[in-house]
C-alpha cells in the first residue's frame, strides 16, 4: 500500500503531469511572469465556470477577504458578523481593518453558520455577514439573504472551502458557491479543491461598479499606471499559478466527484455506529467534500490521533479553539459556554484524509483501523 497522504498533491500532480509541465514552461518562456495573458485566460475561464460577471484574481484567500471589505467602504467600528468555528482568516481580516467581529454559533450538523443567530446579533452598527461554507457545503443562503435585505446588510462569501460546490434555492433556480451575496472570495492555497501551487485567490462579483473598485485596490489603488486614486494593496495572482489553475480548473468537476465516491465509502464504514457522527448533508446544496470530518462520542480524541499516528494515518483537527477562545481575539464581550455548539465541535471534531487520489486499499485501511479503536 503506497503511504496514505492528508492531501495527496504528488500523485494528483503525476496523473496531470504533461498538461502542467506545459503550462509551466510556457509561462518561463514567455517570462509574462506578473499579469501575463495565464492570468487573463483563467479569469476568463472561471467566469464561465461560475456563471459571474467578474472575477478578480488576488494574491491569496485572506487578501481576497480584506480586498472585499475595503472595496466595499466598511469603516472602523463597523460590525461584521460571522462564526466562531472557522479558520483564523475571516476574522483577522475584519480585525485588521478595526471593523468589530461580531461572532455567533453554527449548526450542529451542518457545522455551517446559524441564521437565527446571526439575526440575533444584528445590531445598529451591523454592516455585513460572512458565511463561511465549511468543509465544501453552502450556507443556508435564502436565510442570509433574507436577512441581509431586512437590515440591509453586505453578504461576502468565505468560499476559500467550497468552490464548485452549488446551492439550490427555494425557488428552485441554483447558483455556484461564491456568486450568491454582494462579494464572493476564494483560496487556491494548495490543499484546496481547486489548488495552485503556491499561493493564490480570487474575488468574484456580479456588480460592474464593485469589481472595478476591487481590480483598482488589487492593484496598488491605480487607475492609471502611477496614478493612484485609493489605498489599495499589492495583492497579484502570478502568471505561474495562474497557468496551474487554468489546467486544474477543467478538472474540478471530476475531483468533486471522486471526493465524494470516497466520503460515500467513509459513510458506509461508520453508518449507525454511535461514537461517530458522519457529515450531514444540507439539502439545499451539494458537497465537495474539502474535509471529512467526524464528530466523536465517549471516544478520547487524543488516544485516537495518537493510534492513527501509529498506523501512519495522517488525520486534521479542524478547529481546535474557537475564534472567541483565541488568545489574540479575546473579547469581554464573549467568555467560553457562550457558543455551545461550536465548543462542542472544537473539542470533538477529527478530519479524515480526503483527496482525489484515495484507493480502495487505502480507505479500508483507514476505516479499519478507526473501527478498531472506537469499538474497543
């Protein structure tokens, strides 16, 4: 059995081998190493994906998150509201420009942002939602936008998890995730389903105003070359990562579909056994499966990671402290007890490996050796 791998880039980049070598090559040739035509063509061929008007390369997730809210003219003392069961990202950002977070609980099943939460947080002062699609499923989004119209609030989607996933409303129509509030952002760090080689983002929208706002902050804040009419910052998706993209993107769709052949096999080993809780689905929108993440019950989480380590099973705990736990964030207006559900999961939660390159040998391997602990 080759050596099980959290995310398998090195076997994924082998079966794509030719196709990015080339692509790599002609942008050294070319030395169109910043802003080149790779960039161009894979903006292009995203906004075809997505079904938007506007998508604006950047140079990583987190600057696509704070590009987003600059261009969108939050202030300091503005209030922001998002989850507490996140990566450290989406909150930094709304720190970073003195707006306030304002943190709320998620769904247990879901682990996705809670709706009636974030409407009970709604102040005044409240001038946006982020709703984070966790672990490759939508948000409930008829309820931010419902919620976002009666305030009139912002909605800057954290999709960095999710892309290529699809949310189907209640009205039947669907859209791709990202492309539903104001502003939509993404990452392609490496281990994401759509991944560069380096670091990488993007920010789409369908608000022509708004998407030029965004490609002049992007961009140093010029309108023309050494005319700058913004603060803005350097944050450029380079031609390389770009070409990896353009070759990767043609195959999401497929990666998706393996991602979820191998949660389907996951779900199947740990049905009705009551110290694993398997990821819920939300009916209203697909999943592509970034993570696959348990929830354990009267299983010491800590003696499991440290039998998985024995078996050479790589494994995630994602998140172990909540955003209002962590040292750097801690506010007097929140104490720990004040977000049950996302306690819950920080101190239960356990990732499994999830990537396109998973086989049958390996999986069982897996699944094995998980049963053999929790059923001891």
């Amino acid at each position: 059995m080759k050596q099980i791998r959290m995310v398998d880039l090195h076997t994924q980049y082998g079966n794509i081998k030719p196709e990015i070598d080339t692509a790599i090559q002609e942008i050294v040739d070319s030395t169109a190493f910043i802003n080149g035509p790779a960039v161009g063509r894979f903006q292009e061929n995203l906004e075809k994906y997505l079904g938007i008007r506007h998508v604006i390369p950047c140079a990583n997730g987190t600057d696509a998150l704070q590009v987003a809210m600059m261009a969108l003219g939050l202030q300091p003392g503005d209030e922001v509201i998002t989850t507490s069961f996140t990566f450290i990202a989406t909150v930094e950002v709304i720190a970073l420009l003195r707006l306030t977070p304002v943190l709320v609980d998620v769904d247990p099943d879901t682990f996705n942002i809670d709706p009636e939460a974030i409407r009970r947080a709604v102040t005044p002062k409240t001038k946006a939602i982020v709703p984070v699609h966790l672990f490759g499923q939508c948000v409930d989004m008829d309820a931010i936008l419902e919620i976002a119209r009666e305030y009139d609030l912002f909605v800057i989607e954290d999709t960095a998890q999710a892309i290529g996933a699809e949310y189907y409303f209640k009205d039947g129509s669907k859209a791709q995730a990202g492309t539903i509030g104001h502003v939509g952002c993404t990452s392609f760090f490496p281990s994401k389903n759509l991944g560069c080689y380096g670091d990488g983002g993007a920010i789409f929208t369908n608000d022509d105003g708004l998407a030029e706002q965004l490609r002049i902050i992007v961009n140093h804040g010029m309108t023309v070359r050494y005319y700058h009419d913004m603060v803005g910052v350097n944050s450029r998706l380079d031609s390389i990562q770009a070409a990896v993209l353009n070759v990767k993107l043609k195959y999401l769709d497929q990666y998706a579909m393996a991602r979820r052949k191998v949660a389907a096999i996951y779900n199947e080993a740990f049905k009705d056994n009551p110290k694993l809780k398997t990821p819920v689905e939300f009916n209203r929108s697909n999943h592509v499966y970034h993570q696959y993440t348990l929830v354990i019950r009267d299983v010491d989480r800590d003696a499991l990671q440290q039998h998985l380590a024995s078996k050479d099973i790589p494994f995630g705990i994602y998140y172990p402290v909540p955003m209002h736990m962590q040292k750097a964030y801690l506010d007097p207006r929140y104490k720990k007890g004040d977000f049950p559900v996302t306690e819950m999961l920080a101190s239960t939660v356990i990732s499994l490996p999830m990537h396109t390159e998973l086989d049958e040998e390996q999986l069982e391997y897996i699944t094995e050796t998980v049963l053999e602990f929790v059923n001891q």
